[in-house]
C-alpha cells in the first residue's frame, strides 16, 4: 500500500518490472526515507494529497506488490532450478500457487508456472504431486498445450493409477483424443533433453531407493539374532549411507541405537585391533553436521540432531522409510499425493 501510494504520487515510478525513486528535482512530492513515507501516507494535519483508498484500490495494491516479488524470484531463477529445487520442494510448492494465482489476472504468467512445473518434474520426478502440478498448468487453454497434457497426465496415472485426481485428469484429456506419443511428452517437459534429463533423475532416484532398502534388510536380518560383527557391520553400512544422503537424522538415528547398544564398549572388548569403528562413524557424521558442503543449517551441532531422532524400530520398518521418502526431493518417492484430493479451476475471464 506504501508502494501504490508513492507511485501514485509521483514518488516512485516502473522501469524493467521494478520501483524506482524519482530524484526531488522531478517531483514536487518528494520525500526521502520509510518514516516520512509513513507520515505523508496517514497525514495528521490533513494537507497531504492521498488517493482515495476503495476496496479495487487495496486489491491492486495487493496484486502490483504480489506481481513485483515473482518477477524477482523468476529474474533470479528461484525454483527453476531442478538441482536448488530438491531441498525447497514446500517452498516451491507454495511460489508456483502464487504464481498461479496472479496468471489468474494475468495470462502470460501461464508461461512462467508451466516453466516452474517443468523444473518440479525433473527434480522430483517420482513424486505423483510433480506430475500432478504439471498437469494442472498445461490444461489451461491460454498454453493451447491439451496433447501435452495428455502425457503428463498418463505419465502421473503409470505413477498411481488409484489416485482421483491422475484418473480424472487423465480421463477428462483423453475423451475424444489420440494416444498421446513421446514428442507430446517432450512438449510437456520443455524437449527432447528435458525428457532425457527426467529419466535420467528417476534412473537415480530407483538406485538409491533400491539401495535404502538393501541396508534395511541387512539391518533386519543380520540383527535379528545376539550382537555379532554381522549386526554391527549392516548398521555402520546403514548409517554412512544416510551421511552419503546427507539424510543426518537418520544417520543419527543410527548413531543413538549404536551408542543405546554399547558397541564402542563391544568393539574394545572383542575387536581391538580393529580400531573403534563407532567411534569413527561419530566423527564422520559429526563432520557432516558441523562442517557442511553446500546447502545446510548453519550453526547445528551433532547433539541438536541426537535430541529428535528415529529409533531402532522406525530405523527397520518399511513403513516409516517410504514415508519419510515421500517428504524429501533428494532421492525420493512420493505415490500419494495426500495433500491433493481434489482440482479447483478458476481461469481468467478471457477464456
């Protein structure tokens, strides 16, 4: 609302999708500084020229701020980014439903969201929600991209075929139309090497999924019976892959049940000359937490993560491993969509 009215008084003016101040030698209303802003917005003495602040005028307000952040984000390439993407999937989530909302108002803001849905299929390409958001986009008939949205759609349904949304979806784009083939699926992704870049991130992420589960059944079998070095080997295995995966609280998750067993006490009493191979675990996922590569919490320590960790029975079932997978973008899978049930249209009154 501060920013609406200094433009309409002549205090700020657009240049290339941004605000920018008018000197004082050009505007007569000139003021420098938030506070004074403040004042000549809610004037005491009522000399101030104000505009008239209607319902329409607080909604366009709302719109040009609104409309102002995206284009900063895009210029910037928030969430377009498939790799930066992987650890902001809610973040990103809730930018492309803001992006959304404005293409509601303003049409060509489609083309930015279906650019944001894209990135989303490739950085999470086994998560039903990604193909699901594509989807959505690509039906709006300002894209004129119905064949597209074919095979996004049957690409979420080979995903989950019980899901509402993938069978309406796809029985809705399907009525009266062709099979949809694999150009009309690299329409959908942006191009052959989008395509290319999709599959080869599912490859990835069914390598390490297969690998989480093979750690897992080797916990679960080589533990099932009294400690051995068997037991105590599938666990370390377990644990260096989640710092791999840099998935820390897991891997300090293993590091509790470890410590809660007393294998650092085993270890000197039945394998000294083998070296404290706990104790080594520790320190690499201390190294880890405390000195990061890339994205991370700064200022964490080891004993922040050990306050809130999986247990022993968590770490081994199957259940909490998928649904921990369905949370997270890096190598992981997501079949269910629970958060979506149902698809609301609202487009512009052009269409």
């Amino acid at each position: 609302i501060v920013m609406t009215d200094n433009v309409l008084n002549g205090i700020l003016r657009a240049e290339d999708d941004d605000l920018v101040e008018v000197s004082s030698a050009t505007s007569p209303n000139h003021q420098t500084g938030m506070p004074q802003r403040m004042t000549r917005l809610f004037p005491r003495d009522g000399v101030q020229r104000q505009p008239e602040w209607t319902q329409e005028n607080l909604m366009t307000a709302s719109f040009v701020g609104t409309q102002l952040e995206v284009s900063r984000h895009l210029k910037e390439k928030d969430c377009l980014v498939p790799a930066e993407m992987k650890s902001s999937l809610v973040r990103c989530r809730r930018f492309l439903r803001v992006v959304l909302s404005l293409a509601t108002l303003r049409g060509e803001f489609y083309e930015d969201a279906l650019e944001l849905a894209r990135a989303r299929v490739i950085a999470a390409p086994l998560h039903l929600e990604s193909w699901l958001w594509l989807t959505l986009v690509l039906m709006h008939p300002y894209l004129k991209m119905q064949a597209a949205a074919a095979a996004s759609a049957r690409q979420a349904l080979a995903l989950n075929g019980s899901h509402t949304c993938a069978q309406s979806m796809h029985a809705m784009l399907l009525q009266d139309r062709p099979a949809p083939t694999l150009q009309d699926l690299d329409e959908a992704l942006g191009g052959p090497n989008a395509t290319r870049a999709s599959q080869a991130g599912r490859r990835q992420v069914t390598r390490r999924l297969k690998r989480r589960r093979a750690g897992r059944a080797r916990v679960v079998v080589s533990c099932a019976a009294a400690r051995s070095s068997a037991c105590l080997d599938a666990w370390l295995a377990f644990g260096s892959l989640f710092v791999h995966e840099r998935w820390l609280a897991a891997a300090a998750g293993v590091l509790a049940v470890l410590r809660a067993d007393l294998w650092v006490e085993w270890e000197e009493a039945t394998r000294p000359e083998e070296g404290p191979r706990v104790l080594a675990f520790e320190a690499k996922l201390r190294r880890a937490v405390e000195q990061p590569e890339g994205w991370a919490t700064w200022g964490a320590s080891l004993e922040d993560h050990l306050l809130d960790v999986p247990g022993r029975s968590e770490l081994q079932d199957e259940g909490w491993l998928r649904g921990q997978e369905a949370r997270i973008g890096q190598g992981g899978r997501d079949l269910q969509a629970a958060g979506i049930r149902n698809v609301v249209f609202s487009y512009s009154p052009a269409w």
